[in-house]
C-alpha cells in the first residue's frame, strides 16, 4: 500500500509502503530518517478515504493503512483543529 509523504518546506515528495511497517513507532522512525526531523517539531497527519485530514495514531494502526490515502507532516503549530 504505497502512499505519498509531504512535509511542510521540503521542496520534494515520498512514496512509501505503510504495510512495511508493523506499527506507528516504525513509521515515525522512518520518516524521521527520511526527511531528517525531529519528531517533536512536526505532527503526523493523514488524509483519509473520505478525504478528512486526521491525526497519525488516532485510530487502530491496521484502520489506519487501510484508509490512509496520503501523509503530511506539518509544524505542530498548524495541526490545531484536525480530528
């Protein structure tokens, strides 16, 4: 299940294969390592099938791959509001 990844101010794109990861820790982690941030200053959002922006780990990690289109990760700051 190939999704794409966003993050506020990286001038580039991600896909990667969330059934690569068993969990939510092992995502945080890599995408940690791919965009080189520290998870503290950004938050984990989704968008969903429906097309509603949620918040990473708000939900049971299997309904999560199962309905997470895309990725972005934003400024904790920004995510005020979502879910």
């Amino acid at each position: 299940m190939y999704v794409k990844v966003s993050m506020d101010g990286a001038p580039y794109l991600r896909k990667i294969d969330l059934k690569q990861y068993k969990d939510y820790k092992e995502l945080l982690r890599a995408l940690e390592a791919m965009f080189k941030f520290n998870g503290i200053e950004y938050e984990q959002t989704y968008e969903d099938k429906d097309g509603d922006w949620m918040l990473v780990g708000d939900v049971p990690w299997e309904m999560f791959i199962g309905s997470c289109k895309r990725l972005r990760l934003v400024k904790g700051s920004e995510s005020n509001g979502l879910a």
